[in-house]
C-alpha cells in the first residue's frame, strides 16, 4: 500500500513537471511572437557531443588550441549572436554584437545579473563581494567603494614610484654595450601590481618585488639579512598561492555547472592561505574604527571600508575581490603592453618621443600630465583592445526579456530570452570583428585611435552601472610605469621574437601572456 502512494505521488509529481513546462513553454512562445523575435543561428549538438567539447576546453594545455581563436571564435563565424545547448539540456546564448551588450549592461540593465552561479564559481576565495553579488548587496558594495574610487587622484603616486623604482632594480643594469640581461618582465609586473594594490588597501607593501630578489640571491645573503628575507617568504608564497587560485577558478567556470569538478587539496590550501593573509589586516583596520586610533599610518581602503563595517568575512571578501582585481587585470594589461613594445620598434621610438617631450626627467610625473598624454592613452586603448584583460564573460536573465538583433536568417530580429538563461559574451572577439574594426582589425596600430571609436564596440572594462569601477586606478597605475621604462631605457627587443610572435594566452580571472616578456633592454644615456 505504501509503495502504491508513493508511485502515485511520483507519477502525479512528473505529470506537474510536464504540464507546468508544456505551459511554459507555450507562455514563452507568445511572449517571443508578442515581440517580434526570432532564434539566433543554433549550434546546439547531440548531447554525447557536448562532453567532446568540454573535454576539449579541459585538454588545452595539451593539445595546444587557444580557448579563444580556436574554440569561442569558430562558434562565431556564423553570426555575432548564436544559440547553443548544454549537454545538461540547459539554452545558452552567446554574442559579440554590441547593441546586445549595450542592453544586458546598461539599458536593459535590470533584466540581467552576474547570477549564482558565478558566486558558486568564485566563492571559495571570494565570498560574497562586489563581483559575485548582485541586488542589494552589489549596491551596497558599490557604494562602500565608490567614494574611494571616485577621487581625481585615487593613485597614491609615492608608492607606484617606490614600486616602479623596486621594479627598475629588479631588473639591473646594463651588462654589455649598455643591454640588460635577458629578462622576463611578466613576475616582475604581477609583483608590482601586488605590491602596489596591497599598499592602497593594507597600508603596506607586500614587498613582493624585493622577496623575489632575495630569492634569487639566496646565496648572496650576508646573516644580517636573513630573517628580513625570512619574513619575505610568505608574500612569495602569497604569489605562487594567488596563481593556484587563479588557475583553479577559471576551470570552474569553464565547467559552467560542473564548476564543482574543479577542484583539489592544493586549491583549498592556497585559498585559505591567501585568506590568512588578509585576516591580520582585516583585524587591524577593525581595530582602528573601533578605536579611532590610526598608529600614524596612512589611511587606507580597508580602514575606510571597516567604518563602514566590521563583519570580519564582508571585510575579508571585499579585500579580497579588489586585490585580485588590482593585481591581476593592470599586470596582465602591462604583460600586453610591453611585449607590444617590443614586436612594434616604430610604436616604441614613437610613444618614447611624447613621453620625453610631455615628462620631463625633472620634473615629477602627475596624475593631470598621465591623463593628458594622448599617444599613451591611445597606445593603451590599442592594447586592451586585442588584448582585454577579461576577455570572457557573462550574465543570467532574472525575467522574460530580449536583447535587440541577432535572431532570423539576417540576424536583425530580436531575440527572446528566457528567465534564468545564461548569456555568454566576449570582448575578445568583439574587439577583432573586421565589420566593426575594418579590414586591418587584427594588426596593432594605436593611430586608430585618433578616429573616433563607438562607444559599445569597445568595452575593456564593460560599462553601464557596472563599469570596472577601478578603470581609472589601473590606467594611471600602468601608464606610469610605462612612463617611468621608457625614460630609462630607449631600446627594447625580444629575446625569443618567434616564442613572442605566438601570443600564447594565459587564462585565469584575466589574460596575460602565457610565455612571459622575455626581452633585453638598452639603458638610455644621460
């Protein structure tokens, strides 16, 4: 008898399934017809299919593709908007049409969220924080940061100084006829941001550049300097966990749903590392609001947050989230740009000349005059233009709504979305289409830049309420650096330039080069 009640309540159980989705589905069909909308070009597969292609996005390092131009973009070689199934059945749209992007990001705004599963994804190290949230407690981070972050002079310019000057050392003086040894500029530029990045939100330095210095002078230390570089060792470990981290992440959300594959012993152990590392100044910052004691140092982003709040695991996310953000995106914006530099010999001689005429060597280098130096800036929008340093994205529809083109045979028609469907989108791939760039797309010439660009089709830092709120901290972060090179050194060349013409990606939260800088440079007489 009771397993007769137990089948009726499972067939009765089934059968609602089947009705509720059957009304659904009739229910999004007149929505769709109401608004005139049609599907995208559909490249779903059988279902066994499906487990191919996720096998060939975990096996990249072995076979070599490029996740990018040799996955995402065949799926794009069709149209600018496509429609795609999941081997789990779930509808996945995906696009690279800037009135698309221009709706879910700003005026569509509302219809659209990072979802849950991003924060299923990236909470491990994240938590619940600025960028794994939405609703009222991403408007509530939002405006916890947006004070800090509005500022003219948001830089702190003493400690980008420091750090740019730790970096110069880092890399030596000239050995022969006045050229560097060969160097890899790539750990050097995660050690600045990191450096850089943990003294706008501790206060103080991780001293990342100097550990790695010591560590490669491990048998030049004189006894005095030991336990100096005894306490270094943990901002290397502090590195080496961050990249684990990083790596680990974006597998997770290669997986999509399955983001819970990913995932092992040395993943947990740098992550609650990394957290340790943070749980000293969470605890001092807390310590001051409570006090009002600042012990004579400066004020930083933490203190200002911890005014705010003193929920230890709010702090700890939130820190959290800035300083990959900080580190992570304006180094890998950095790694780009210099190996830009040293493929483009014209565009070096060329920005080298502005930055010596615009930055004179005696005079201090200022927020005003970096903002105002218009080949920079134009050699910069170059870089994040091929080189975006998130190039993979998306968001989730919270309600029935459409997105403007991409549906019928000519792609003009709007395109139904239906609630809880992911929306995939890459700025990578938007910013090479030749019908929006021009034939010459895929070639790096910043003199682009002195036309106009529409405002959709480029979106380094996406836009609408969302906008990278830090655009502005990385910008002048990485522009004075490269100011700070390009007066001390007036040559630059690739040690491997066949190794460099690869651009290898390397993907984790960002996109950096996979194979490093390795160049040598020639010191500037005088």
């Amino acid at each position: 008898m009771v397993a007769l009640q137990v089948g009726v309540l499972v067939a009765a159980y089934i059968a609602y399934k089947v009705i509720r989705s059957f009304i659904e589905t009739r229910r999004f069909k007149a929505f769709a017809e109401q608004h005139g909308c049609e599907n995208p070009l559909d490249l779903s597969e059988p279902w066994h299919n499906s487990f191919g292609r996720i096998r060939r996005i975990m096996n990249l390092k072995k076979t070599g593709e490029d996740i990018l131009d040799d996955i995402i973009a065949e799926d794009f070689r069709g149209a600018a908007t496509i429609q795609r199934k999941g081997f789990e059945g779930s509808l996945i749209t995906s696009t690279v049409e800037p009135a698309n992007l221009q709706a879910f990001l700003a005026t569509q705004f509302e219809d659209f969220e990072t979802g849950r599963l991003r924060y299923l994804q990236l909470s491990p190290i994240l938590g619940k924080s600025i960028f794994t949230s939405d609703g009222a407690f991403w408007a509530h981070s939002r405006a916890l940061f947006r004070p800090q972050f509005s500022r003219d002079n948001i830089n702190d310019l003493d400690a980008t100084d420091k750090a740019a000057h730790a970096l110069i050392t880092a890399i030596g003086s000239g050995v022969a006829a006045g050229w560097t040894r060969d160097v890899d500029l790539s750990p050097m530029f995660f050690n600045f941001t990191l450096d850089t990045a943990s003294d706008f939100l501790f206060g103080e330095s991780a001293e990342s550049q100097a550990a790695m210095m010591a560590a490669q002078k491990e048998g030049e230390r004189s006894p005095g300097a030991i336990q100096s570089a005894g306490a270094q060792a943990g901002t290397q470990q502090f590195r080496h966990d961050f990249e684990i981290v990083g790596e680990q992440l974006i597998s997770r959300i290669r997986l999509f749903s399955m983001y819970w594959l990913a995932d092992s012993i040395s993943f947990r152990r740098a992550v609650a590392r990394v957290k340790r590392f943070t749980e000293h100044y969470v605890q001092a910052a807390v310590n001051t609001a409570q006090t009002g004691k600042v012990e004579g140092k400066k004020e930083t982003l933490l203190a200002r947050l911890a005014a705010e709040t003193q929920d230890r695991s709010e702090l700890r996310n939130q820190t959290l989230a800035i300083l990959f953000a900080g580190r992570d995106t304006t180094a890998s914006l950095l790694g780009w740009a210099f190996l830009r530099l040293a493929l483009h010999p014209e565009v070096f001689e060329k920005l080298r000349s502005v930055i010596l005429k615009d930055f004179a060597s005696d005079e201090p280098i200022t927020f005003a005059k970096l903002k105002d130096c218009r080949y920079l800036r134009h050699f910069l929008n170059e870089v994040l233009r091929l080189h975006p340093t998130v190039p993979i994205n998306g968001r989730t529809a919270i309600k029935d709504t459409t997105l403007p083109v991409g549906g019928g045979p000519d792609q003009k028609s709007p395109i139904a979305i239906r609630k809880g469907q992911a929306i995939g989108f890459s700025v990578y791939i938007m910013h090479r289409r030749k019908d929006l760039w021009g034939e010459d797309a895929l070639e790096f010439k910043p003199e682009r830049w002195e036309e106009r660009i529409p405002a959709w089709q480029f979106l380094p830092f996406l836009g609408g309420p969302r906008v990278c709120i830090g655009q502005t901290f990385a910008l002048i972060e990485a522009s004075y650096l490269i100011v700070r090179m390009l007066r001390r050194y007036d040559g630059m060349e690739p040690v491997d330039e066949a190794v460099m013409l690869r651009m290898r990606k390397g993907l984790g939260l960002t996109m950096w080069p996979r194979d490093g800088v390795n160049v040598r440079l020639h010191e500037a007489s005088g």
